[in-house]
C-alpha cells in the first residue's frame, strides 16, 4: 500500500554561526558557559540598547550562499518577527522576511549513485532565542539567555526531496560545505545545526502536494531519519483510514519513538512583521562581494577531484579523508611535511579510524598534529621503530599529541640494530626450539613465524621484524 504513495519533504535548516560575538552585541558565542553569563542589554531585550550588526556574520551568510549556487541579495535589510514566548525576552526576533541575503540556489546531492539537485529557495540571517531549561524535580522553568542573539543563518529549501536518505544526503552535504568554509562546526548534538522537517504524502503522478506537518526537536541524522519513517507511515494510515492530516508542528521523542502534537498550523500565525528600525540597510557592494569571493576555499566535491589527480590512494580513502574537514587538513598537512600519501592515508584509515570507535571520537574531533603524525612515519621508515612500536606511539600521539621522538627516548622504544646482540638472542631461541627448527626444515614455513614470534619477544618488540627474518634464514639454512 504504501508504494503508492509519495513522501514529499522540505527542510528548514539553522545553522549556529563561528562567530566569536553575537549577531549584534559584543557577547560570547562560545557553548556551555554557567547560565546567563554570556548576556548584556541588548541580547537580553533591554529597552533602549540598541543592535549593531556583526560584519563577521554577514561574510560567512555570503560565503555559504556562494557555495550553495545563490543569488547575493545586493540590498537588503532586517525585519521584526513580533511574537512572544519565555526565551524570546525583546518579544520579537530580528530575522529577514522580504530581502533574505542568498535565494534561488541549489546543491546536488548523490544517493547510491543516482544525483539529483535540491533547490534552496532562501538562506536568512537571524538571532537565536534563548533555552528554556524545565526541571521536573521542582516543577519550574528556568530560561538561560546565554544562547539568546547568537547568529543563526536558515536555509529554507524547496520541497525536492522524497525518502530520509535524501534528507540526509543534503544534511551532510550541508554540513561537509559549512564546515569547508568554517562557518559553523555543525554539531547537532550541540545545537549548532538544527533541522525543522516539512512532511507530506500524495498519491504517486498527483501534483498536488498533501496537507503537510513539521517535524521539531531533531537533534540526529539518526533521529531525522526515523522522524520521517514514522510520520510518513502515520500520515498514511490517516489517509487510509478516510480522515485528513492536520497541518501543525509535532514533537518527535526519539526515545519512545513517535511524535506528538505541540500546536496546529491551520491558520498561518500572523507575526506582524515589519522593517527593523534599529538597524541601517545592508548594502553588498561589489569590493565587499568579491572580497569573500577571493577568499572561498577548496571544497570537498573540488578536493575529491584534485586527490584523485596527485595522490595515488584509492577513492575509498578519498571519500572518507575528505569527509571530515579535519581530517583532510590533518590528511594534507602531514603530505607538505614530506610523508608519503599513500602511507598517511593508511594511518587515517586503519590506526586513527581505530582509536576513533575506541574512544568513541569524531573525526571532526581529532586533536593531534600532522607534525607529530609526519615524524612518527618518518621514524619508521628510517628504522628508529618497527611498525608495532609506532602503533603503540601513535596511540599516544592521538590521545595525548606527544612528541613521538621525545616518547620513543624517554621509554627506550628504538630499534635495535646491533647484529650481534640480535644474532645472538636468535641463536639462542633457536636452541631452545629444536621442535619448530625441525617443521620448518621439514617444508613447514609457518613454524619461522613462531621464532619471529620468541625473538620479538625477547627482544621487548624493538626488533626489526624483517631483519629477524634474515637473519633466522640465515641460520636455518646452515
């Protein structure tokens, strides 16, 4: 039954902008903070403070809307969004309705190798709200204005999607191009990008779009996706069961799994929007618009391409390196420093990917140089360490970006290269294993791999493991 029908799906996307101060006021952005620590008279909605626009959130609304193919809206200005609830404490909220800064651009997004564009219809700026904190225990609301004015840019899209992996496709491809450009770390978990999903059904070839809900608290990929499955199949069963979908804002619970009414939408509330007085035009002049031209970097769908062309990894690698920001920096720093691509993408790839999951770490997360990372390489292929002392440097490296020289002297990890000393302990194992001499003289080669074994182990692992194995022939043969 369900094949019958198709799910329509616009998103509203808030993306908490890098700025050091707020949108208009001279307050910290930065997250966490004791409650209303980061707060001043104009974040708090005193009367008489007046706003005074941060250039810093200006430049990076433009350069998002260069990279998501906008038009720049060359003369603009801020609106009055008049409404009232605890954690707005001005009673209104300064947003752009009629002159939003970027419209009409589009991204291509790629699900199982089938692309297609998703059409941005607006990307506005805006102050955040504050965060109403509700404590059970004492049955009170308490309202933190730390986060109240913190810039906020909303990328409205049209309705071009059609299943949750497209959602998510255009999240992170989002997120990968926000993060490029360093204007927002994009941490949903931190409310740092938020989704608002706009649902609907219709018959499959109807033109006409269904009645159509919006979907709030969605602080996952994981939880957006099951939002959408639920309310999809919710709005089916209603339809099925000849009743009619309500248009309203639901709340989705992620632990219970399901969504539940918080207001209905069936009249457009009206917000009595009018121009800011406070705050002057926005004017976008050519100087200011080719200046954040001039200064976009290489983006990932461009860094993919440009790795494909100089670096001789293969596009596994590349999809995963160039998925997180940091990483690639980490990727290409390490590469300038004189370390050999394939072998730095081996330890993103396998080592770093490791620790990763161990310590449960982002890769937007890693903390560790790619100087640190390039002389560690370094160290091994001139033999100051064998591979299996620099997995255990590189677990330091990465929890703690220790200096791998100054770690490998301090703990006596270096290779021995004395033949003597090395023939000697070989020697001596092989005269303690007549067993495992016999099977490999007998044609049974793994047996040399348990004498590797004995003599890495006497030797505290600070062999050269292919030097063991040189040697140890050497002296079988005879």
């Amino acid at each position: 039954m369900e094949k019958t029908y198709e799910t329509v799906i616009g998103l509203e996307v808030h993306v908490e902008l890098a700025t050091k101060t707020k949108i208009f006021c001279g307050c910290s952005t930065e997250f966490g903070g004791e409650p209303n620590t980061h707060t001043c008279p104009v974040c708090t909605g005193m009367p008489g403070s007046l706003p005074v626009l941060n250039k810093a959130v200006l430049e990076k609304a433009v350069a998002v809307g260069l990279a998501t193919n906008c038009n720049i809206t060359r003369k603009g200005k801020f609106d009055r969004k008049n409404y009232f609830y605890p954690d707005n404490p001005q009673n209104y909220q300064i947003s752009q309705l009629y002159f939003p800064i970027c419209r009409d651009g589009k991204v291509e997004i790629d699900v199982d190798g089938e692309k297609k564009f998703v059409r941005i219809h607006e990307i506005h700026m805006e102050e955040d709200a504050g965060k109403l904190v509700h404590d059970s225990f004492t049955d009170t609301s308490l309202v933190d204005y730390n986060r109240s004015g913190v810039p906020l840019i909303e990328i409205v899209s049209e309705p071009d999607m059609r299943s949750a992996d497209e959602v998510i496709a255009y999240l992170d491809k989002l997120r990968l191009i926000i993060q490029y450009l360093g204007a927002s770390d994009c941490k949903l978990n931190e409310g740092s990008m938020r989704a608002d999903v706009n649902l609907s059904i219709r018959k499959k070839g109807e033109e006409k779009f269904g009645t159509r809900t919006e979907m709030k608290n969605l602080n996952s990929f994981k939880a957006i996706a099951r939002a959408i499955e639920n309310e999809r199949e919710r709005q089916i069963d209603i339809i099925e069961s000849g009743e009619k979908v309500i248009q309203e804002t639901r709340r989705w619970d992620d632990e219970k799994g399901y969504s539940y009414a918080m207001r209905s939408k069936e009249d457009a509330q009206d917000y009595r929007y009018f121009p800011d007085p406070d705050l002057v035009p926005i004017i976008v002049d050519d100087e200011f618009l080719d200046t954040i031209k001039r200064r976009q970097p290489e983006l990932r769908d461009e860094k993919r391409i440009r790795y494909r062309d100089e670096f001789n990894i293969p596009d596994y690698d590349i999809d995963i390196i160039t998925n997180s920001k940091k990483m690639a920096d980490i990727f290409e720093e390490t590469i300038a420093l004189g370390a050999e691509p394939k072998k730095v993408s081996n330890w993103l790839m396998v080592e770093t990917m490791r620790l990763m999951k161990e310590h449960d770490r982002d890769a937007d997360d890693l903390s560790f140089s790619a100087k640190n990372l390039a002389t560690l390489i370094d160290m091994v292929d001139k033999k100051v360490i064998n591979g299996s002392v620099a997995k255990e440097v590189f677990e330091k490296i990465f929890t703690e970006d220790i200096d791998p020289e100054k770690y490998v002297e301090e703990n006596g990890l270096k290779t021995v290269n004395d033949e003597g000393a090395l023939t000697k302990t070989i020697e001596e194992i092989v005269a303690a294993n007549p067993k495992s001499v016999e099977d490999y003289k007998s044609g049974k080669e793994k047996a040399i791999g348990f004498l590797v074994g004995q003599t890495m182990k006497a030797m505290k692992g600070k062999a050269d493991p292919g030097e063991v194995n040189r040697i140890l022939k050497e002296i079988l043969s005879k």
